[in-house]
C-alpha cells in the first residue's frame, strides 16, 4: 500500500499520510498519560520513560547515550519496534525511510503534547539499522525553550 500511495500521490503526500496516521493515536496516548498522572506538562526524561512504559507490545528500547546541555537533550536509542517485521520481508521497504514516519508522528505528536512549552522543537532521526542486534539506532533530540 505504501509504494502504492507513493505512485498515485509521489513522496509528500505518502510522508504526510504516514506522519498523520501516528499523530492520531499520539494524541490520544498523550491524553490518556496526562489524566492518568493529573499532570499537564512533564519533563523530557520522565515523559520518555512514562511513554515507553505505556508500549510494552510495541516498541522495545533501550537507551544508548544521553547528552544534555543549556539548548537540547540528546537521547541515542536502539529501538525494536512492531514496523521492523513487516519491512523485513519486503523488497521495497527499508528501515527509516516512509514507512517509519508512523513512529516519527506518533512520538512527535506525543512528545509535545506531553511536553508543552518546555520544548521548542523535537527532532527524531534514524541513524543505522544494526542488523547484529536487529534494531534501528535512532536519535532523539528535543531543542529547550529556554524563552520561558
């Protein structure tokens, strides 16, 4: 289906289609965290730690590195998570490329729901796939509002 969208609509299209179909269901994990805690905002380590803590069945991750200065946070992580079947099997598919911008809009979308105002920006990369240990190495940064 998505080389399919691909074809019918070309590359902007398909990347919005696939960011939108995570936001949707970011929101709605964002929501349910915020009433479960009683809590409007979080910090960036406490709202990655909650978050993964609600995805046990489909995302497995475990953090490389850690690097925080005055401007961003900077989270390395291997990450396994429920895309990496599927795009195995296909031809066509390639880990980090469209299919990937589920995650990219379901993280986004729940990370600053959760985080409010604290984070001006979130950047979520894919770095390398790690055949060895069969997980996407990936970088999450989330740049400070350090305005407020």
């Amino acid at each position: 289906m998505v080389s399919k969208i691909y074809d019918l609509f070309g590359r902007n299209a398909l990347l919005s289609m696939l960011f939108h179909i995570g936001s949707g269901p970011g929101n709605i994990i964002a929501n349910r965290i915020k009433q479960l805690y009683g809590k409007e905002e979080f910090g960036v380590l406490d709202a990655f730690a909650i978050l993964l803590n609600e995805l046990p069945e489909y995302y497995s991750i475990v953090v490389r590195e850690i690097e925080e200065d005055e401007d961003k946070i900077k989270l390395i992580i291997e990450n396994y998570c429920f895309l990496r079947e599927p795009i195995k099997h296909r031809e066509k598919m390639q880990f980090g490329k469209a299919f990937c911008r589920v995650n990219k809009g379901y993280f986004e979308t729940a990370f600053k729901n959760l985080l409010g105002n604290k984070i001006k920006k979130i950047d979520i990369n894919f770095l390398y796939n790690d055949e060895e240990k069969d997980v996407c190495v990936e970088e999450l940064i989330f740049y400070k509002n350090n305005t407020i």
